[in-house]
C-alpha cells in the first residue's frame, strides 16, 4: 500500500517536497488554503524547474485542514511560515489520528516544540529545509534555486526514529538527498540552520538586495559574518559547538546562497508577518539570557523587521516582543 504524506503549504518549500514524495509513488496531498494556488496545482500539477526537474500531479489537493478527517496520511509535513502555527496545531489536533507524524519542515528555532505543545512528542518531529526555491505566481512554476544536501529529519523520541529512517529513504531515493538524525541532533541542526538565516534573511529584506548580493559587497558581507559569530556565540552558551571552522563553513555555505530575493522580503512586500521572531529574534531572547554574550545585531534586525510589520498594519503597535524593549 502506498504511503500517504500530507504536506500543509504549497509555497515553494511545499512544492518540491509535495513533487518529491509523489515522484517516489507516494499518495502526496497537498494542503492549501489560497484558492489561486489550488486551481494552479489542480490545473497543472506540480512544476518544478531548475536544481530539478519535475513535473507530477499530487493524489489529491485540499483546500483546508479539515479535509484530511478522512485520510490517514502516515506524516504531515508543516511547511507554512512559523507564525502560522499557533491556527494550524489546533486544526490539525482536530483531524488527524494518533500514529500520524506531524514534522515541523520550517525556519527558525523552536517550530517542534510548539507542535510537542499540541502533540504526543512521539508523534512530532523536525525537518531541516536545505533548499530554497522562488513560485511565479502567474504561472505557478516553482524555481528551485540552490540544494544543498542532505536535509534531515529527526524524531523528538527516539520510539519513532525509525518512520523517520524510512521517509528519509524515500525522499533519498528520487534524489533529494534526505538523513534522519537522533533528537539531539537535530535539535543541533535546526539552531545551526537558524544562524545561517539570521545572518542574510533580514539584512537583504531590509535593504532589498540578493543574497548574491549581499556576499559580494564588502560592507554587508562583514555585516552578515557578524551575524554568525553571534549566532555561534549564542550557540556555544547554550552547549552546541559547531567545530574551530565554523563561522568560515557558514559563510562557504553563504556564498552558495544564490542572486534571489530571501521569502522575507517577499514577506515585507505582501505585508504580512515575517518569520523573524523565530530566526533573529530567538537568537536575541536566548542569547539575552547569558552575561557576555552580545546579540546587538540581532536585536538591531530584528527591531527593524518588526518596525516594518507595524509600519504595514501586520503586527500591532503594541505588540513588541519584550527582548526588544532593554535599555
């Protein structure tokens, strides 16, 4: 029988995912509540074009959680903006059964521990995103722009690790190249993940320039090489080290990053919220917890991307994380 995976979200990050495990002959629901991404994909499946090439139709396209009531997918796969989960954990709490794995694939830090809120944490785990792509949204084509393998995945008990092996397997065996981790693991991962963007997602949605870009100019190269010595920093606080080439590892992986615009910007632009509570802004409020260790330019970041999202009506005036508010 084959397996069915739900994947909530059919953003770029969405699609390939959805395009990979149905390339593997897996049963791929795609959940998706914007009406004109459902018609695209329903109309002509999911495109895929650059680092690979795909082009396959999903066994079914839902147009909210609640249609999966009567599927048993074997996993969900949250791939929607972090902020969107405090509505997606309780709709899904609502559908789907106890042996459904629900797999946190996001930015940021902490996204599983959100879903272990909700969920048995023998039914959640944690995907690292280790491609990033752009979607046309006249046509629906999703560009991917740069992979860098392996992703990975983890379960956060170790009861689970091997469902977690095998959809590893599976997504290895059409080549996007996947490894499954233990819970500590991949905890390590997603705080180093979270580095990585802290150090170019904000600063090019700020300035509006490519990641490319970004890595090029001397000035916001050593901006974005600031940023991951903080970020290392926080990081040995809190007991992950990263090996004496760290911070020269992140920046070969930077200069990989590629002449697109970060999702954050196009976030700013739509005027909605942004993931940056859950990149910049968790480095700051960890870091913030220990003498010695300097966050200011993650807080700087931060307080700009926020400032924004109030500047657009997505975020309140008053509703400013209190990391931001020392003096």
């Amino acid at each position: 029988m084959q397996k069915q995976i739900a994947i909530v979200g059919a953003g770029p990050v969405g699609s390939i995912l959805a395009a990979n495990f149905a390339t593997a002959s897996c049963d791929a629901l795609v959940v998706e509540v914007a009406p004109k991404r459902c018609q695209q994909i329903l109309a002509g499946g999911l495109v895929i074009e650059g680092k690979q090439s795909l082009s396959v139709r999903p066994a079914a396209v839902l147009g909210s959680i609640a249609e999966l009531q009567d599927r048993r997918p074997e996993a969900v796969f949250i791939c929607t903006k972090t902020w969107m989960l405090r509505s997606i954990l309780p709709q899904l709490a609502e559908v789907l059964r106890p042996e459904t794995l629900v797999i946190n694939f996001q930015n940021g830090i902490g996204a599983e521990d959100e879903s272990a809120a909700v969920f048995p944490r023998q039914q959640v785990g944690r995907g690292i995103v280790n491609y990033a792509g752009g979607l046309s949204p006249e046509t629906g084509t999703v560009t991917m722009h740069w992979f860098t393998p392996p992703i990975h995945l983890g379960a956060l008990e170790a009861s689970s690790q091997d469902r977690f092996e095998q959809i590893a397997a599976i997504l290895s065996g059409v080549g996007l190249t996947t490894q499954a981790v233990d819970a500590d693991e991949i905890k390590k991962k997603a705080f180093y993940k979270a580095i990585l963007n802290s150090a170019l997602n904000a600063l090019c949605a700020n300035v509006g320039i490519t990641m490319q870009q970004a890595m090029t100019y001397p000035q916001t190269r050593s901006l974005a090489s600031l940023l991951i010595r903080e970020g290392l920093s926080v990081a040995a606080a809190v007991g992950y080290n990263y090996g004496e080439d760290a911070h020269e590892v992140c920046l070969r992986y930077l200069d990989e990053g590629g002449n697109h615009l970060p999702s954050m910007w196009a976030d700013l632009q739509r005027g909605t919220l942004t993931e940056i509570e859950s990149i910049n802004g968790k480095i700051a409020k960890i870091g913030s917890m220990f003498e010695n260790v300097s966050v200011d330019l993650n807080l700087f970041f931060t307080a700009l991307i926020v400032t924004q999202e109030i500047k657009s009506g997505a975020r309140r005036a008053d509703d400013i994380p209190s990391y931001l508010l020392r003096e």
